[in-house]
C-alpha cells in the first residue's frame, strides 16, 4: 500500500480543526517556506512530512 506524499486542506482542517479556508492560508504559508527552500510544491497540498515537522503532536 502506498503511503500519501501530501495533505489536503480539508484533511487539515479536521486535523486541526480550522476551517477550510484557515488551512488553506497554512498550506500556503508552509508551501513558501518550502519554495524558498529550493522545493517544488503542489498548489493546495501541502507535504504530510513536513506538515508534521510544523505541528507539534501531529504525526506524518
């Protein structure tokens, strides 16, 4: 089975309980940061990785 690389805003928005567009602004934000890094990204997901590099408590 395989693992999924990214995380949807309305994943994040249950895992964080946020709305929607909330998450979205964050998809956004941790995208930047990896762009900025040299990363290519995918326009609203966001890495499960990192993501949960970000949050604490979250597991990826």
């Amino acid at each position: 089975m395989v693992k999924k690389l990214f995380i949807t805003a309305a994943e994040m928005a249950e895992i964080l309980g946020v709305s929607k567009a909330h998450a979205y602004k964050i998809i956004r934000k941790l995208n930047d940061e990896l762009k900025n890094e040299g990363y290519m990204t995918v326009t609203g997901k966001v890495s499960q990785k990192y993501f949960a590099e970000k949050f604490y408590g979250v597991t990826g």
